[in-house]
C-alpha cells in the first residue's frame, strides 16, 4: 500500500491484496484484545488493590498478552479464508465517485430503503 503512494498506477495484487487484509485484521483484533487485557489490568488494580499483586503476575499478563496475539491470528486467518473463497468476477473498478450529485451507494441504499418501507 506505501508503495503505490510513490508511483503513478496504483494497483495490488490478489495475493498482495490479501496479506494486506490479513495483517490488518490481525493488528486490528491483536489491539483490541490488549485494550481489554488493559481495561482488565485496571479493573483488579482499583476495585481488588490487596489482591492485585497476587491475581495480576508475571504468567497472568503473559498469557494474556499471548492470547490476544493469538486470537488475533485465529480470526486474521478465519476472515480472510472466508474472504478470499468470495469469487471476484468482473471489473475491478470500485465505483465511489460521485453520480449526479450523490454518491452511488447513497442512492442504491435509498433505493432499497423505498422498497422495504413499502
């Protein structure tokens, strides 16, 4: 993704496109679990100070570093299995511009918006 900031086309790969989405969704969760493993860190520190050193020790917040690293592998791998099973026929033009004044998904939701209001 740097890389097509610096040069003129700016294509990916398949394969490029996909350890992209891998990594991204693997960082994404990764941190998401070390906030909760934080959140829990403060939890015992404020509501359970006389039990934190006990509860809280090395191998505690080692597994729990080591969890959220692998269930941020766990679901990088189980997203993009199931994405990349998806067939991708057609252009792969992704059409974001704007159409008369709204954008094309604007008017596609408002679209089926009427349809299930009616």
């Amino acid at each position: 993704m740097l890389m097509n900031l610096l040069v003129e086309l700016r294509t990916i790969s398949y394969s490029g496109c996909i350890a992209q989405m891998r990594f991204f969704f693997l960082l994404g969760t990764a941190e998401c679990l070390l906030l909760a493993a934080i959140a829990h860190d403060q939890f015992m520190a404020i509501c359970h100070p006389f039990c934190y050193v006990l509860a809280m020790n090395r191998r505690v917040c080692g597994c729990l570093v080591a969890g959220s690293w692998l269930g941020g592998v766990i679901v990088a791998l189980i997203q993009t299995a199931l994405i990349a099973k998806v067939p991708f026929c057609g252009s792969s033009a992704i059409k974001h511009l704007t159409k008369r004044g709204k954008t094309i998904f604007a008017s596609r939701l408002a679209k089926l918006v009427r349809r299930a209001l009616n």
